[in-house]
C-alpha cells in the first residue's frame, strides 16, 4: 500500500485490525434497511426508467441490477457501498498515522451522511480522499483520471477540477482563514455566485441560473430547503467553521507532521465557504460542500498536534463525532 505509514507508526496487527473494523462496516451498511433514507425511493424508481442524465456508471450497476437481479434496490446499494466504503479504507492510511480516530471520526458522519444516503457521493468523496497525495504531488495524470473516474460516479465531482490550483507549498495561511469570514459577509449582503452571475450578460450562464432555480424549487415543493428558509448561519454549520478555523490556527504544527494537512486545510476551507456562497441554491451548496469536507475525517483527528494537552485535543475530536452521530441520526435515522 501506497502510504505515509512505516512500522514503527502503525504496526501490521493495528492494520489487520483496521482491515476488520472496515469488513464490519461494509458488512453492517448492508443489512441496515436502507428504506429509511430520503433518496431510497428516488433510487427505486431510477431502476424502473431511462435517464440519460444519470452518470455512466449508474446506467451500468442499474443495468446489472436489473439483468441479474430482477430490479432488486438492495443490490444497487451494495454495489455502492462496497466500493465507496473500499475506496475510503483504502485511502485513510495513505493520508495519516491516525486511522482509528479517522475510521472513528468517518463511521460518525460520512458512513451514514454518504454511504448509507447519498450513495453515488459516497463513491465520489472517496475518490477525492484517495487523489490527495496525487494533488499534493502534482501528479497531473493521475489526479485527473481521479477526477474523471469520479465524474462517472457523479457529476458533481466536476468541482474537483479546480482544486488543482490549490498550492501545495504555499501556506496562505491568513487568506483561508478569512474565506469563510468573507464568505459570510458576500451572504449577508446579498452577493451569494448565482447572484453575481446574474450580472453577466450571456445566454448560456443565464439559462444555468434559471435552469438551479427551478431545481431549488422543485426541490423545495418536495420538503427539501429552499432559498428563503436555508440558514448557513445554523449551529451545525457553525461548528464546523469552528473547527475549520481551529484547523488554520494550528496548521503550522498540523504541516510539520503530515505532508498532506494543507492541501486538505485549504480543501475543507472551500467546501465550507460553499454553504454562503451558493446559498441561492442550498440543495447544491450543501451537496457541495460536504463532497469537498469529506477531508475532515482525516484532518480533524491532526488537531492533536496542536499545542492543546493530548486529552484536551482528543476530546474535542471525539464530542465532535459524536454531534456528528447525533445530527446524522436526528435528522435521518430515528425513525428505523
């Protein structure tokens, strides 16, 4: 395996045991009755009809569903979670020393939030976690067929491509510390990206705008949030800014001990910069910003390295997957 571990860090018995606990995973995601998931029936009835619009790679697991399993949901998210779960086991230890606190901090939030909801995400987010030390060592083949493998997976990951431009050197560390304070404040004054590109006089850009609306409010007609009621000033949402700045605030230790943290630092900054700035439509924000925050279940744990006592760090990192736990099973899983 491709990763920043050696022996004397993570010896073969933890991975074994890391193996297992990921075997158990997979396992438990496919006897959960999925049914209880907001996008379940949107899958079922995806089997049943032809959309050109679905991503190549759902066409093909909804063919082989069909064909060889007579249209049975069940094996549709298998199929998913098998390799969504896979990819994302795969790339914790390529990524960082502390892949218990990690898997911890990922059975909390992007188990149940991707893997269990929002399966062709889940698949995508995986695929970002594993490209990172492709961007990072600006490996331009590599990071780019991750992008395209992705984008079969789900066309959102076209927000992928731009994060090639990210630096992988140069810390900016002020910069992406005050994007989110500055997202916030293009909100408040009403200048959100749907908003400023509503100035540009092209067709083409204008059409994408009506065509976001509409889907916002179809969306909304359906109990989704729409623009008028979405809130990125919520606690949830707040609580990880918190955690994003405290990343930044102690990103000059976090870098020293892992090559990976700053690229992931100024990831997890965009993506949570997102919530404000498409806040015209909150369906895309949100779906958004949790594909490129997904590094914070590897990020997150490295607050260890900051200059808090190790109980003190370790505690915070753990409360906060535990109100992960809860938001998850709150909003999507009480009712099983």
């Amino acid at each position: 395996m491709n990763c920043i571990r050696n022996k004397r860090v993570i010896s073969e018995s933890q991975i074994k045991l890391y193996w297992i606990c990921g075997i158990l995973i997979i396992v438990v995601t496919n006897i959960i009755d999925r049914s209880f998931s907001p996008d379940y029936y949107a899958y079922v009835s995806y089997l049943k009809v032809d959309d050109i619009f679905l991503e190549p790679t759902f066409r093909l697991l909804k063919n082989v569903t069909n064909i060889i399993f007579g249209g049975d949901a069940y094996y549709l998210f298998l199929f998913y979670s098998v390799i969504g779960i896979t990819i994302k086991l795969y790339s914790i230890p390529r990524l960082t020393y502390l892949i218990f606190i990690s898997l911890f901090l990922y059975i909390c939030s992007y188990w149940i939030y991707h893997d269990l909801i929002q399966i062709r995400a889940g698949v995508a987010s995986g695929i970002l976690l594993y490209s990172i030390p492709y961007l990072v060592n600006r490996d331009t083949s590599k990071y780019f067929l991750c992008v395209f493998v992705a984008l079969l997976f789900h066309y959102s990951s076209i927000v992928f491509l731009p994060l090639w431009f990210i630096k992988s050197k140069s810390t900016s560390k002020y910069m992406y510390m005050g994007l989110i304070p500055f997202s916030m404040l293009l909100y408040l004054i009403n200048m959100d990206i749907l908003n400023i590109l509503k100035l540009i006089p092209i067709d083409f850009i204008q059409n994408k705008i009506v065509g976001y609306t509409e889907i916002s409010n179809d969306l909304a007609q359906r109990g989704v949030v729409d623009a008028q009621s979405y809130n990125p000033f919520g606690g949830w949402y707040m609580l990880k800014a918190i955690m994003c700045m405290a990343i930044w605030m102690n990103i000059d230790r976090i870098r020293k001990k892992n090559p990976y943290a700053l690229v992931m630092a100024k990831i997890f900054a965009i993506g949570m910069s997102l919530l404000w700035l498409m806040s015209g439509a909150p369906v895309v924000a949100t779906r958004l910003s949790e594909l490129l925050t997904i590094v914070q279940i590897v990020l997150v744990p490295m607050l260890i390295y900051s200059r808090l006592p190790k109980y003190l760090s370790y505690s915070i990192v753990v409360i906060y997957g535990c109100v992960w736990l809860f938001w998850n099973y709150s909003s999507f899983m009480k009712n099983i």
